[in-house]
C-alpha cells in the first residue's frame, strides 16, 4: 500500500507513527555528530527540509524522547550500536522564530522572548529540583512574568534577555551533566521582517546580543 505524502508536515515523530511517505535522512545525525563542531549553520534552499530535519535531531538527542527507539527502527543510524546507545540522552533546546512577523522592533523583541519563555516553561521541572539558587528560580519567573504582562510599555532588562538561552543550557547541563544541543530555527525571519518594515539595525544588534552568549 502507498504510503501519504504528508504536505507541509515538518513534525517527524508524526510523520513516523503515521507511517507517512519519509525519505531516510538519519545518516546525517552520524555525519553532523562525528564532526564534532560546536557551531552548525545549514542554509539549503527553502523546502529542502531543514525543519523537519532538526525536529529528527530533538528526537534522536532529547532526553524527553528516551526510550522511543522505534521513531528510528528500520532506518539507516538505528544499524549502529553507538547510536542506539545515545538515543534520547542529551538535553536538547529546541526554539523556531518562524513564526515572528513583527512591524515593530519592539514587537518582534516581545515575540522572541515569548518564545524563549515557552521553552523555559517546558523545563519546568527544573524549579522543582535542588540545582538552582532562589536567584534562578527569579529568573524564570521574571520571564514569564514579562511575557504575560499587556501592557504596551513594558520592559524587562536587555541583560535579562541576552542572558536568557545561555542561563537555560547552563541550568540543563548542572541537571543532567551533560552539554547541551541548541537547535534554533528560522532565526534569520525576525531579521527578514525588519529589513522590510526599517528596524534592521534594532534586531541585529538584538539578535547579535542574544546569541553571542
């Protein structure tokens, strides 16, 4: 029987249970995994399939994905045994601005920290351990906090935010003593945005401040 080709779905753990058309792209964990940078930048045309490409990776690496082994049977990395072994055993953080369309600078930094703070919620968990001081745990809610707040003036320090993806893989690697895996996508859309709407010197400075760190 014929498998579905499954338009516009970039979510592979859906795309494996649902038994969807999938070309095998898990050699590329083994290649990425045995150069051992500590930077990739993939910049393949559009549609190539970076997306669901690093959603392969938050489920090969994630520790949320632990013992889910059958997202990968069959396929070309599940015939090695060092990576059946280090499937689902680094934390892994996950965050795509695909969806930033901001006319304004001040709307596009909002949209970034909302979902900074969205991936922060998601370790949640941390709160509840011994490894962060009452000074972390602030941190969290000083997010989340400024995230939910309406109020068109608000504001949160520059340091806060710039500190914010650096704090949280800090806060990962105390917890599970193991480096973390960053997997950012679309971050060039905020830069596309502002480039059309006259805030590009804003973001660049923005972003540059935000991931330098």
């Amino acid at each position: 029987m014929a498998r579905t080709v499954s338009i516009g779905n970039q979510d592979f753990e859906k795309m494996i249970q649902r038994n969807c058309f999938y070309v095998d792209k898990t050699s590329f964990i083994k290649e990425w995994w045995e150069n051992e940078d500590e930077v990739t930048l993939i910049t393949r045309p559009r549609r190539f399939g970076k997306t669901l490409n690093m959603d392969m990776l938050k489920c090969f690496f994630s520790v949320e994905y632990k013992d889910r082994g059958e997202l990968f049977e069959g396929m070309d990395i599940w015939k090695e045994k060092k990576y059946r072994e280090i499937q689902g055993t680094y934390p892994v953080i996950f965050m795509s601005f695909a969806g930033i369309k901001s006319n304004t600078f001040r709307d596009a930094k909002n949209d970034m920290v909302a979902i900074i703070n969205e991936t922060y919620k998601s370790h949640a968990y941390l709160l509840e351990s011994d490894i962060l001081s009452e000074a972390e745990k602030n941190f969290f809610k000083k997010l989340d906090e400024y995230s939910k707040d309406i109020n068109a003036n608000k504001n949160i320090s520059s340091e806060t935010i710039y500190r914010a993806i650096n704090n949280l893989s800090c806060f990962l690697n105390r917890y599970y003593k193991k480096n973390v895996i960053i997997l950012l996508d679309e971050y060039d859309t905020p830069m596309q945005e502002a480039y059309v709407n006259g805030y590009w010197d804003e973001i660049v400075a923005f972003t540059r401040s935000v991931f330098s760190t």
